[in-house]
C-alpha cells in the first residue's frame, strides 16, 4: 500500500507472527517476491496468528488470528455489550 502511512510501535512492544502455523520473519526473509499467504476462490486463506506482547506489562499478550475461512479472531477480545450491532 504505497500510500498508507508508516505506524511505528513502541520498542517495547513485539509483534510475533506465524503463518501456517510457522514463525514467520520478514528481515530474514530473502526472496520477497515469493507469496508467504494465499487467498483461495473458495474464500479460504493461509492461517495467521499474530501475538502482540508488551515488555512493559509482565505476562500481556494478545492474539489476533485469520482462520483458514478467512475470519479474523481477537481471542482475548472482551464480550460486546449486550444487544451491541456486530459485536461492537
């Protein structure tokens, strides 16, 4: 996305990614032309599960995943309001 702004996250905060249930590095990443996900016709995806952890707050960590139909799951998310549209 040539446009989208750069977001840079705190030092202490660590982003770990794992793609079909493999850790994943982009800085050791040498050919990055290569696919690392792929999105199917029949709408499913390549897993991903992405932990956000904060060396600030000791044991903080939180998962936000895309299902192999393409959903995309916070599981540590709080439960939505009662009666809330869309969860929200």
């Amino acid at each position: 996305m040539p446009n989208a702004p750069t977001v840079t996250l705190p030092p202490t905060v660590q982003l770990t990614v794992e793609i079909n249930e493999m850790l994943w590095d982009y800085e050791s990443q040498v050919d990055r032309t290569t696919p690392v996900t792929a999105y199917y016709p029949s709408g499913e995806i390549t897993p991903i599960v992405i932990e956000i952890t904060d060396r600030r707050i000791p044991g903080f960590s939180q998962h936000i995943e895309v299902d192999e139909t393409g959903q995309l799951v916070w599981r540590e998310a709080p439960e939505p309001p009662e009666g809330a549209k869309n969860g929200f």
